[in-house]
C-alpha cells in the first residue's frame, strides 16, 4: 500500500490551504475513514485539519497562480507557502497533491519532499472541497463563493484571449464553409441545368462549366426572345472569355432548339435561381482567396509546401497547427483515412498509403510504384513545416519552398535517378534565406504600426480641433444692462 500523507495541498480560489492529516499506519485505513466520512463534517473534521491558509494579494495573483497551476508549474508563492507551512526538516514528510504534472516542479524545489497523488488524495480533497466552510471557520465565507466566481470569470476570460489557435479557428471554419459550398454549388448547378435544359438543351454541351452556363442561362433566359435584346451577343462574347466562334455556336443554337416553350413565371423562376447560383460561385472565389491569405499569416511554409486548400484541410481535421506540429510524419501520412486504417488492421489486410495528401499534386505525379515512398517523405516534410510555422516567432514561407524543392528532386531521383542535396545542406540554405526574409517582414510590420499610430494620433487632433470650433462658435450670454428705473 502507498503512504499515508502528512499534509494536503488546497487550491481554493482565495489562496492556498494546507490541510493536516490524522497519523495512520496504512493508507487501507485512512481511505476507510474518508469514505465514511465524506457526508458527515464532524467526523471528517476529525480526520481533515487546517494547518495553515495564505490568501491571495489580488485578483491579478490569484489569476498567476491559476494559470501556473493548470500548466504544472509551481508558483513563487506557492513555493513561499510550502516553506513556511511544512516542517523545516523535509526529509520524512509525505505531501498529497491534486496534480501529477505539478509534481516536477515541485520536486525541483522541494527536494527532500515526498510527493504522492491520486487515490486517497483525490478522496481527501474531495471532501475537504465539501467542508471547507467547517475546517477554516474564521475565514468570510460569503466572500470566498464571489472569490471562486470571480477567478473563474478572469481565467475563461484569459484563456479566451490567449488562444494560441485564434488563427487557426478561421482558417478550419473556412475550410469547412468552402467544402460545404462545393456541395451545394455542384448540387445547384446541376439543378439549373436540368431546368434549363427543358427550354434549351443545347447549351448543356456547349457551356460544360457550371459558373459559364449559369451566366448564360441568365443572359439568354428566353431563346425566343433573343432579338429584342441588342447587348446579347456583347454578352455572351463577355461571359465566353471573347470567344467568338463559341458565341456564334451558342447563338445559332438557341435559334434552333428543339427545347419546348415556357411560360415567363417559369423564366424568371429560373433566372433568380441561375442568378443566385452564380452568386454563389463568385463568393466561393472569394472565400479561396481569403483562405489563402489567412494561410499565409498562419502556416506559411505549410501553405508553400502542399498549396493553402490540402494544408487547411490537414489544420482542420488535426484540430489545430499546433496539434498537427505534434503529429509524427506517420500520423500525418494517413490522416483523413481512419476507417480505411481501423478496417485494414480489423481484416488484417494492407494499410493505407495516404489521406488527405492524396489530394496533393506530387502524389498524383508520382508512378503507381512510387505513390507510398512519395507520400511518406510527403508526410515528413509537411511535419517539419508545420512545426516550423507553429514555434516560428515570425513565420515565412521560405522552409516551405526549399522543402517542396526537396520534394520535387525527390520525385525526379525515382524517375530519372538523380541524387538530390542532404537535408542538412538544404536546411542550411532554407535557414540562410529565411534571415533576410524575417528582416523584411519585421521592417513591413513596423511601418504599419507607425502608420496606424500616426492614423490614430491624427483622429485624435482632428477631434479635439472639431470640439474646439464648436465651442467657439457657440455664442457666450450677454449680460443685460441694469436700467436706470432700476437703480
């Protein structure tokens, strides 16, 4: 059996507790006692004494003392605390605490303390939790529940702030409106065309690109009615990219049809929804456009590797950059292929080679031999990149263009033999360049800090010179003349 601790460290939200315990021979009997008395104060007072109870300064130090805690890190004032509430000679005594991972710390700190958790532990502080109102009756107890409530309001509030994934949340709830919207577009724009299709057949072959077709649908909308429209032909030559046989095709096709008439109700019915269609796929336009911009802020190297879509896809299904940095290569290699890897273990049959980074242009390169080799050393550099993006305090995209070099000589010593450079001497000359880069983003980013400085400061003196015309320009009272019947 364990040994039974000598004291037990509280965290409550006001400060620091240290709570004795009963002398027992075995830690069997004291889980005994716990468990019976857990319901009944009196007695786990019995067993349960407070030594000694430091509060906090502030809220601002309860605050550090919560976030070094939840990291497992032991405090200065914590470590105060312990020195002068445990003995002096340290040697023989046992101290319970709450986390394991705070254990490390303490240890560097204490080191003659004996450190036990869990079991009993958990039980102890468990009850202590319960009857704490009993064990430190001088305390204001009407004021420790507003402490606990305030500290917790203060810690969500800083890990709010302080989310190291804030980045990444946009770029994964893009990723995810982006693959959702080429859903729906192929959905729509398959919808339209069958619509359509019943008044012009045609120009399903003649416009196989959805966005084009849409347009079209819109411009033409009533073949029977195309000489009334002037600008048609303009149009159409606009939509086709100037291409004027194309538009000749497509004019002389509506004329002769074979598709059937339908009522304007009906047109314009489809006119609305081609409308919005289109609307859709512009905004999906603009929707890549921004996730390659997010991409380049937050993954820079990741994004120059594989290309801004299959890199999100990889930051989205790991969770966020700095779980996917934590990956190994191998984990990276199949991800996005669970079920295929749970079924091939399941059966006992072959893994799978590659998840989402099948969707990258090398593996798609690479020979039917190759394609396994290709994504595995694919996997490792993407591993390398994203850890360069997530520990780089000012993240670039050069590591990312040497490792997709070293990718494509990788491609071209399986096909032609070719050897290619060292990793050691490509990360040299990946780590050369990259100076001069940050030198300039650094640079970049101080100049926009003075400029909206100097934006700021500007606001600032045009609004006070503002209140000041308007005071001039109110007119002061004047004050009326004593008349002469009056005095």
């Amino acid at each position: 059996m364990s040994e039974v601790p000598h004291f037990v460290l509280y965290e409550h939200a006001a400060g620091y507790a240290l709570m004795k315990v009963k002398e027992f021979e075995d830690s069997g009997l004291i889980a005994q006692e716990v468990d019976a008395s857990l319901a009944d104060s009196y007695k786990f007072s019995q067993i349960i004494e407070l030594a000694q109870f430091d509060p906090f300064k502030n809220t601002e130090a309860a605050l550090e003392n919560c976030n070094s805690i939840s990291e497992g890190l032991a405090h200065p004032d914590l470590v105060k605390f312990l020195e002068k509430g445990l003995p002096k000679k340290k040697k023989h005594v046992v101290l319970g605490i709450n986390d394991s991972k705070l254990a490390g710390s303490l240890t560097e700190a204490f080191p003659d303390l004996k450190l036990v958790f869990g079991g009993v532990i958990t039980e102890i502080l468990r009850g202590t939790r319960v009857h704490f109102e009993r064990l430190a009756k001088n305390l204001p107890h009407h004021s420790l529940s507003k402490a606990q409530l305030s500290l917790g309001h203060s810690y969500s509030r800083s890990k709010v702030k302080f989310d190291v994934h804030r980045v990444d949340n946009m770029v994964i709830q893009s990723i995810a409106l982006l693959d959702q919207l080429d859903k729906d577009i192929n959905l729509f724009g398959m919808r339209i065309r069958e619509w359509y299709s019943y008044h012009y057949p045609e120009l399903f072959k003649l416009a196989p690109d959805q966005y084009k077709y849409a347009r079209l649908a819109v411009a033409i909308l009533d073949r029977n009615k195309m000489a009334e429209n002037e600008n048609l032909e303009n149009e159409i030559l606009e939509i086709v990219d100037g291409d004027t046989e194309k538009t000749a095709q497509i004019i002389e096709a509506a004329r002769t049809s074979m598709g059937m008439d339908i009522s304007d109700l009906d047109l314009e019915n489809i006119k609305r929804f081609a409308a919005r269609v289109a609307s859709l796929m512009e905004y999906r336009q603009q929707l890549h456009e921004y996730i390659k911009d997010r991409m380049d802020h937050c993954a820079p190297s990741l994004s120059a590797l594989i290309g801004e879509q299959v890199g999100a896809r990889l930051i989205s299904h790991a969770g966020s950059l700095t779980n996917l940095a934590k990956y190994p290569a191998s984990t990276v290699q199949i991800l996005g292929a669970e079920k295929a890897l749970f079924r091939a273990l399941k059966t006992r049959s072959n893994t799978p080679k590659y998840g989402l980074l099948f969707h990258s242009s090398f593996i798609g390169k690479a020979g039917q031999k190759n394609k396994g080799r290709v994504s595995r050393y694919l996997a490792n550099k993407c591993s390398i990149a994203a850890r360069v993006d997530c520990f780089s305090e000012v993240p670039v995209a050069t590591y990312g263009e040497f490792l997709k070099k070293q990718v494509e000589d990788r491609l071209e010593y399986f096909t032609s033999g070719t050897i290619p450079k060292k990793n050691i001497e490509v990360m040299k000359e990946a780590e050369e360049a990259a100076v001069e880069v940050k030198e300039k983003v650094l640079k970049k980013k101080k100049k926009a800090a003075k400029k909206a400085k100097r934006l700021a400061e500007e606001s600032i003196l045009s609004t006070t010179n503002e209140s000041m015309e308007v005071d001039e320009e109110t007119p002061k009272p004047k004050k009326k003349k004593k008349s002469k019947q009056d005095e």
